[in-house]
C-alpha cells in the first residue's frame, strides 16, 4: 500500500513537472493565413493606391493582431518605381540565411515587412522608412529608438545596428487580373518578443488584412 502510494505520488510530480518543461502551445493560428490586402473600406489595396516611396506610414496588421507591417512601393529618387530582387539576407543573431521574397506588383516594386524594430520592439512612427531623396536614411528603415537601420531593397537586412535581426519579410503575390495584393507568409528571423511568428496574440478577426495610412 505504501508503495503504491509513493508511486503515485511520483507519478503526479512528474506529471506536473512535465507539463511546467514543456510550453504550452498559445499558437492562436495553426498555419499563416492568407489574407487580400484591403483598404478601410473594405475595398481591395490596388496598385494605384500605394504612391511610390510614400513617405506616410502605411501599415496593416499580419499576422495576428496589433502586429504592424509596412507596406511599400519602392522607387529611385526620382519616384520612379524600382524593380526589387530577392537578396540574401544574413540574422546575426543565429547566424541563418534566407532569401527575401522578390518586390511584387506590375513594376516588381511593392515589398512588406514587419514594422516591429527587432531590437526592441519600437514600431511607427519612431520606426519609419525614409524616402530615397531624404537627406538622412534616405531609402533606409530607421528607427529613432536607438539607431537601427535595415534595407528595403535589400529585403530589409541590417544596415546598421543595434538589431542583430532583419525585419521579418512578408511573402505577397500579386493578381495582375484583379490588380490586387495578398499577403501568404511571414519569412525570416521571429518577429521580436515572439516564441513564434503565430503565437503571443491573438489571430486576426477581419476578412482581408487591413492597410491603414497614418501621417508620421
Ligand atoms: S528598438 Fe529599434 S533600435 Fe532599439
């Protein structure tokens, strides 16, 4: 009897030191969703919509909730649109490579990334792109927090830091048809703070995934 009764109680202690050790999944989707791009409105983001090397901060949230991504056309300095290639993209921190998806759209020149610096965590508009004839960071991520740079031409890797992470790229595709954008996957380093580009917060409840304008 007695033995039994240490042996349960074992049992019980391994049980919950098991289930302390082990995380517990607080993944709030499964798989990334795919979501359209959409305006407030509710009507589909058209190329027409996103101005070249827009200097307001153009967000929408993906994939979860209260999880900011910029969304840019990319041009010279002249506000001509720039065709964008995908480009290997080094994370310091864990020494990974990937290779960023290439610009979208009719010019190839409409990227995404996540707008979560991945130093900190600061997001717009203390982390903001410069348009290309800026006379600092121009064509440049930067964030005013504590200096980080990354490149959106170059799938948004690192230029300065004190990030030892990319921004998290968005994989888009674009619907020459309907001239309309989706966005299908986050790639590249976690967002920062995350376990998981898909756990931390809560999935999103709208149909498309919502581009807000907001004058920094
Ligand atoms: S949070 Fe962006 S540089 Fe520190």
């Amino acid at each position: 009897m007695g033995v039994l009764i240490i042996g349960a109680g074992l049992g019980g202690t391994l049980r919950s030191v098991i289930q302390y050790a082990i995380p517990q999944n607080s993944a709030v989707e499964s798989s990334f969703p795919t979501l359209i791009l959409v305006l407030p409105n509710g009507n589909p983001v058209h190329t027409s919509d996103i101005a070249v090397n827009n200097p307001a901060l153009v967000t929408f949230d993906y994939p979860l909730q209260n999880e900011p991504n910029f969304l840019l056309r990319l041009g010279d300095s002249s506000n001509s649109d720039v065709k964008v290639g995908s480009y290997e993209v080094s994370v310091p921190a864990t020494g990974q490579k990937y290779q960023s998806p290439a610009g979208v759209g009719p010019y190839g020149s409409v990227v995404a990334a996540s707008a979560i610096c991945q130093h900190l965590g600061c997001i717009p508009p203390e982390l903001r792109f410069h348009t290309p004839s800026s006379s600092s960071f121009g064509g440049q991520i930067h964030c005013d927090c504590h200096g980080s740079t990354y490149d959106p031409y170059k799938g948004f890797s690192i230029v300065t830091g004190p990030t030892k992470s990319p921004l998290p790229s968005i994989v888009l595709s674009y619907d020459s048809t309907n001239d309309t954008y989706t966005a299908s996957q986050l790639i590249g380093a976690t967002i920062y703070g995350h376990t998981s580009d898909l756990s931390g917060g809560n999935a999103l409840t709208t149909k498309g995934a919502v581009v807000n304008t907001v004058e920094g």
